[in-house]
C-alpha cells in the first residue's frame, strides 16, 4: 500500500469515526460509558475474529507463530485504548461536550512531539504548522472559545495522553509482527473484556437498557470499531505517525457534518473557520513532503552523475 492510499485509508476511518458521534450519543442515553465501551469493542473483535482465524493459520504456515512477547504489546495496545476511553468519558462526568471535544485533540501535536521525544523520529516541517492548525481548528469547531478548567477537563486532557501513545505505536506493532488483523482484533477484546469487569463490578446493566441501545451498539460496534479500528492498524503500517494524528483529527469535521445533517447543528464563522484549517492541514501534510522530495529529486538529476554519487556516499556514510 502507498503512503497516499494509506492516508485516504486514514480519512475514511475518521469518517466513519465522525458518523458515530450521533449514535454513541443515543446509546449513551441508555448504558453506561463502560457497559458502552465494552460491549462495542467486543462486538469488534467478533467482526475481526474471522480476518484473525485466517491471518494466524497463514503465519503458522509460513513459520512465523506469534511469540509471547507479541501477545503483550497486543495487550499494551488494548491497555491503552481502554485507558484513553476511560478517562474521557469520565471526564465527560464533570465537564461539557464542547470542552471534552476540544481537549481531546490535543494528541495531535503530542504525537510528533513523543515521536521525537522517544523514538527520535523528526517529521518534516509542516507536520508541526499541521498540528497546530489542526489543534486550533478543533478549537474554533468546538466553540470552546472560553475554557474554564475542571476537574472533568483534566480527566480528558489526560485521555489525549494514551490516545497519543496509541496513534504513535499501533502502526509499529502492526508492521514488525506483520499481523494487522491479529493486532486489531487482540487489542478489541482487551479492551472490551476489561471494560465489561469494570462493568460487573460497578456500573449496572439492565437487559431492557441493552435491547434500546442496541442499534447504536452494533454501529459503533461493528463500523467505528470493526471496521474503522482495524483500518487505521492496517493504514499505519504505511502512514507516518504525525500524518495519522492530523488526518484523524478530521474526526472533529466530520462528527460537526453528521451533526448537522443528521441532528440539526448549527456551525457559526467560527466553527466554518475551524473545519477550513483542519482540511488546510489534511491537505498541507500530504502536499509539502511531495513537493519536497520532487524538489530533491530534481538537485540530483541536475547534477548528473557526481552528484548522485556523493548523494550515495552521504546516505551510507550517515
């Protein structure tokens, strides 16, 4: 897969993320943030379970069985995606949805930032203008023009911390156990299954409240989890990390147009010149590297074949 396929790969799973806005409101209405959490990402790992069964059986062929120590950093991943919904939502206990929508985003700029930190990966320069605008544009979308922090808000800015960790390391576990589906799926009923503990031991569960939030469960469960999930495991094996982080940041645009169609939102100048800098950044961080390396490509081809012997002897030397 392509750099750019993976990264339309990407907008589509924020797509799909923004569609559920809608339902995971509904649902909400009915179970608790845990029992909700559970159950839709249970629920994912059955949609998976199939793609895993088949991917295992074909590594086992090829002699290359998962070995221990890939079972952990699959239940890493499912670790920190229960930790990030966990404290978002309760976060959302105690503070608004504008807030909470604003301060979540606020792992895209940490993921460049962890990547250079800890792994001394340097994205090139416009992820770090893509970041801010896509922090800023989230910030016009939400109309959180007045933030006043809370308890509930310091439980969300904190959920942006393992979101961060997540987009920074789904991709890298993904491509050196040369397992997507394996890694989606594993990191699905880690997560799940944890929640739904958390569940039996604090939060009640009625039948009749399961059976009403069905439908946004299966939607959530099997198309923002299932499908989207697995796709963003499957795209960044092949997308930068800091690229992931600002095309999925779109999350924000779409969930403003599902919610304007679907429930009636309204988006002030404000929130228009929000959306006009998350798509400016989308497009910029596609754009500027392209340009970069034609440019590149072009000193070499000038300065014929010294030049693209030194270029040669640079690359081995560094």
């Amino acid at each position: 897969m392509s750099r750019f396929s993976a990264n339309l790969l990407l907008i589509l799973v924020a797509l799909i993320w923004g569609s559920a806005f809608v339902p995971q409101i509904y649902g909400m209405a009915h179970v608790g943030p845990m029992t909700f959490t559970g159950v839709r990402f249970v629920t994912g790992a059955l949609v998976v379970s199939p793609l895993m069964w088949t991917e295992w059986r074909s590594l086992q062929r090829d002699g290359r069985a998962l070995r221990r120590v890939d079972g952990f950093k699959i239940a890493g991943l499912g670790g920190l995606l229960l930790l990030g919904s966990a404290m978002q939502q309760i976060g959302l206990m105690s503070t608004s949805a504008t807030n909470a929508g604003f301060l979540t985003a606020l792992y895209v700029p940490l993921v460049p930032i962890i990547g250079w930190l800890w792994l001394r990966h340097l994205p090139h320069w416009s992820v770090w203008f893509g970041a801010l605008a896509s922090l800023l544009g989230a910030y016009l979308l939400s109309g959180a023009q007045s933030l006043s922090i809370s308890r509930g808000d310091l439980w969300v800015m904190g959920s942006a911390i393992p979101w961060a960790f997540h987009v920074l390391l789904v991709g890298r576990v993904a491509h050196r156990m040369s397992a997507p589906f394996l890694v989606a799926g594993g990191q699905f009923a880690v997560c799940g299954l944890l929640a739904l503990l958390w569940t039996a031991g604090y939060e009640p569960v009625s039948w009749s409240g399961l059976q009403a939030a069905a439908w946004p469960l299966a939607y959530t469960g099997i198309l923002s989890v299932g499908v989207a999930f697995t796709a963003q495991v499957v795209a960044q094996r092949y997308a930068h990390a800091a690229d992931a982080a600002i095309l999925l940041s779109s999350e924000t645009l779409f969930a403003a147009l599902f919610g304007f169609a679907l429930m009636g939102d309204r988006l002030n100048a404000s929130g228009l010149l929000g959306c006009g800098l998350i798509f400016s950044s989308m497009i910029a961080v596609q754009l500027l590297p392209m340009l970069d390396s034609k440019a590149d490509s072009g000193s070499v081809g000038l300065a014929g074949e010294g030049g693209l012997a030194s270029k040669i002897a640079e690359v081995r030397q560094g």
